[in-house]
C-alpha cells in the first residue's frame, strides 16, 4: 500500500513537474529573475537581485523593516516569500531610497497600512509620475506616508537604530541613505550601483539628480562607520570600492570642469573622455550580460519606459550631466 501511495506520488510529481516547467517556459518573460538573499548580520539580511533594485531586509523586535520593494508585484511576492523563510515576523515598514519604479512598485504587494518613508522629494517625484500617469507609475495606494526632510534623521524604529541621510541630491532629488550604526551597513540606493557598463555614476538629470551632490554622497557614505554597502543594484561593496569610485569620479569630474573653463564644447568633452568600462564589465562590443542595465545612449526602449518607471524622457550621460551642471554654475 505504501509502496503503491509512493508511487503514485511520485508520479503526480513529475506530472505537475512537467506541467509547472511547460507553464514557466511559455510565461518565461513574465518571471522573474531569482534573489539572492545574503545574511550580513543575524538581524540584516541582503535581497539581492530579482525584479527590480536590491533590498536590505532587518528584522525588528515584532516586524520586518524592508528598505526598497523590487519593482514588480510577482517580484516582490517572491522579495516577500524569501522574508518568510528568515523569519514568521511581518513586514511592518518600507523605507524607499528613491523614486524609481524598481524599487519601489512592488510595494503593491507588501500588506496595506504599513508604514512608507522616503524623502519628501521622493514622494514630491512619485505623485508628478502619478499624475502623468502611464507605464510604470507608482500604486497609487502606496505612497510614502512618513517623509523625511532633513539632511540627517535618527529614528528607532521596532527596536532598531537608523540614521536616514539625505545628504544631497544625487541619483534623483530625493535620494535616502539608509544607515544601521549597531550593524555598520549602508544601504545605498542607486547613488551606488554595480551593474553598469561604465565606471560612472547613474545620475537622473531629469529628476534633479547632481554630480556635485553624488561627491557629497560618497563622502559622507564612506565617513560613516560601515564596513558593508547594500548597492542600489548589483554586488555588495566596502569603504575601499566607495573610496575607488569616489577618486574616479572626483578626476574625471574635475577634468570635465578643466575643458569647461577651456572653453569646450560638450561634444569635444565627450570626445576627449570616452567612458571608461567598469571594472568587471564586459568588453566594448560584447554581448550584454543577461540582466545588465543597458549601457547609457543605448537606451531608447528604458527611456520610454515611462516617466515614472526609470526617470522618463532622454538620459544625459554623465559627462552631458556634469556639463550642464558646470555651465549653469559659470553662468551665475
Ligand atoms: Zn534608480
């Protein structure tokens, strides 16, 4: 008899098996891809990956703090199924790095009620891409509920010590830096980020995002007492990776301002300082990695994507960022 149930398990087994693999391969498109879940401390834990930005996952006296909410539902639920094998405790509070779609529409699969916070300017950005509407806009139901307006704010939330810091506008205007002091992790949001083809920051011009201000933020990130860094998409980084991007940065930002005071032309600038591959990156030419954020100037199908999925119209490269940004200064 046991022998017989046995079987016939088994073989229900392979039937839904074969069925669920022939569902997946037609729905391919629609599943998304697996995170990765690292414990950093037994408290904090990275959701690496998925559909959408990187998480960073702490776990509270009675609930579950999650710092950004992948950018789908079913990428979410997953974000969600993974929190549940690391503990029975409810999520509780979402705490948004930036206005950006993937990392914060997941939201609408995360429980009613709970508490949202992210900078004033970030829900100031989600209510203008909740206005134009279209692909890629943020749950309605779900913007942030507790803003933060400050440059630095301490708060406690669930028995759990974090500094928020808006130190300046950087990846957009209202870019959050989430900091545990007891764990030293920083969760970064994209003001970092791994998986670009060039060395340079991702700055949404569009969205008020500042080369300048990407300094201030690596300068103060890197003066916190961290060892660990949640990117905004990719690998987790140290001090000693902030500190190398920082020091790229800072030069090739500053020979940007050199060709300006030269009196350059954008067009010789980004001539004179082609950009350079980040480190790891594929060569220039090769196929991208599966998963990879294209390339800037690459780009059109990510730039229509809509105004509130990845920052909407054109994106400016960094050095037709800097340009700007320098240019305007000088007009003063
Ligand atoms: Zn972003």
């Amino acid at each position: 008899m046991s022998h017989v149930k046995t079987l016939c398990l088994g073989l229900v087994v392979v039937v839904c098996g074969s069925l669920a693999i022939s569902v997946t391969a037609q729905q391919a498109p629609q599943a998304p891809p697996p995170i990765t879940m690292k414990m950093l401390k037994p408290d904090v834990w990275a959701g690496l990956g998925g559909a959408g930005g990187n998480s960073t996952i702490i776990i509270g006296k009675t609930g579950v703090i999650v710092v950004d909410a992948k950018q789908t539902e079913a990428g979410a639920k997953d974000l969600l199924a993974q929190i549940a094998k690391i503990t029975a405790k409810p999520v509780t509070t979402a705490i948004i790095t930036h206005s950006d779609g993937d990392h914060l529409n997941g939201l609408v699969a995360f429980p009613a009620g709970i508490k949202i916070i992210a900078h004033e300017n970030n829900k100031k950005e989600q209510e203008a891409a909740l206005a134009a509407g279209g692909r890629g806009a943020p749950p309605k139901d779900r913007l942030p509920n507790q803003v933060t307006t400050k440059k630095k704010e301490s708060i406690t939330i669930d028995g759990v010590k974090l500094d928020l810091y808006h130190f300046a506008p950087a990846h957009t205007s209202g870019d959050l830096v989430v900091y545990l002091p007891a764990q030293k992790i920083v969760s970064t949001g994209d003001i970092v980020v791994t998986n670009r083809a060039d060395d340079n920051p991702n700055i949404h011009f569009e969205k008020n995002g500042s080369t300048e201000g990407w300094l201030t933020n690596l300068k103060g990130m890197i003066a916190l007492n961290a060892d660990t860094y949640v990117t905004g998409h990719g690998d987790l980084l140290t001090k000693g990776d902030l500190q190398r991007k920082l020091a790229a940065t800072t030069e090739r930002r500053n020979k940007i301002a050199a060709m300006v005071k030269e009196g350059k032309t954008v067009d010789q600038i980004k001539a004179a300082l082609p950009d350079a591959p980040a480190p790891g990156a594929p060569p220039r030419g090769a196929a991208p990695a599966g998963g990879a954020a294209p390339a800037r100037g690459a780009a059109p199908a990510a730039a229509a994507a809509g105004a509130g999925g990845r920052g909407g119209a054109a994106a400016l490269t960094f050095v037709e960022t800097a340009y700007q940004e320098i240019t305007k200064g000088t007009k003063k």
